[in-house]
C-alpha cells in the first residue's frame, strides 16, 4: 500500500528512529511501509496521523489505493 509516511516524515524533519519512537514501534516497521513492504494497522495509521496533523485517508493515500485494488477487480 502506498502512504506519504516518508514524504510527511521528511517534511517534519523526523529521522525513522524518532517517528518509531513517536509511534511505539521499531525503525524497521517504519522503513518497511516507507518501501510499501508493510501495511500499517489502523491504531498504527492513526498514530502516525496525529504526528503529522493529517488524516488516516491522506497519510495512507486511501482514494487512490482504493481506485488501483478497483482496477484489479475491474478491469475496464
């Protein structure tokens, strides 16, 4: 899944190890949804959310994740 969790990191001027500690996990699981490998929980979204002072749909790009699973489904 996509999120602009490295663009708003960066933007803040948060290394991962402070945003991993902000968020209570490891600098691991912030690079691996950096790299899309891992998709964040809800309680863990919201978390990074509040951080950032955006909301869970914008920091995980839901309008447009939802549209390209669509096109999965629905090829047209």
């Amino acid at each position: 899944m996509k999120t602009k969790v490295k663009e708003l990191r960066t933007a803040a001027n948060l290394t991962q190890q402070q945003l991993a500690e902000r968020v209570h996990v490891s600098s691991r699981t912030i690079i691996s949804i950096e790299k899309g490998q891992y998709s964040p929980s809800l309680m863990l979204a919201y978390r990074m959310a509040e951080v950032f002072g955006v909301t869970v749909e914008e920091l995980c790009c839901l309008k447009e994740n939802r549209e390209l699973e669509d096109q999965k489904y629905d090829p047209l």
